[in-house]
C-alpha cells in the first residue's frame, strides 16, 4: 500500500471515528433511558430520564470509572475496531441483559 492510500485511510478512519462519537451517545444514553426506566424508576420511585440528561450522566459514569489499557496491537487498526465493537456491542449486552432481568421484575 503507497503511503497516499494508507494517509487516505488513516483519515477515513479518523473521520468515521468522529461521526461515530454522536453515534455512540445516542446509543449509549438511549440504554440508559431503558435500564433506568425499568430498575430506578420502580425501585425508587424517581422521575423517569430523558435522552440528553441520560447522555450525560453516561458520560460522567464512563469518565469516573475510565479504566486505561496500555495494551498494543501489531496493527494500529486492531485498536480502531476493538473501540467500534466496544462501542456497539457493549451496551447491546448491557441492554439485552437488563431487558431480561426486568422481566423477573
């Protein structure tokens, strides 16, 4: 690969990553939504969240307890689709997993 197609890539990569970001918060704070909906709301009687406030609060959580991995990959791109299916899969299980507890409700 000529170093013109890897820089075309490599900037692909960087981009997709950034569209990715609203992506993932979107995703991320509509799962929050739903466990919160199903296990605070009843269990404490708090008033149900919405979208952007549960955005943020997801944040502030992932922030909080931000664990670092000094991992490295042989390719730079191991790294890159590691982060895209932590980002997708992740709360899919988290979401799958309350929505089958909640049924025990």
């Amino acid at each position: 690969m000529d170093e013109k197609t890897e820089l075309e890539n490599d900037f692909l990569k960087v981009l997709f990553g950034l569209l990715m970001i609203p992506t993932f918060a979107l995703w991320v704070g509509f799962v929050f939504v739903e466990l919160w909906k199903w296990f605070i709301v009843p269990t404490f009687g708090i008033a149900p969240l919405r979208l952007v406030p549960a955005m943020g609060l997801a944040c502030f959580v992932q922030w909080a307890t931000i664990e670092t991995h000094s991992r490295r990959h042989e390719k730079p791109s191991e790294g890159y689709w590691e982060m895209l299916a932590i980002g997708a899969i992740s709360p899919a299980i988290a979401l799958l997993a309350g929505w089958v507890i909640h049924l025990f409700m």
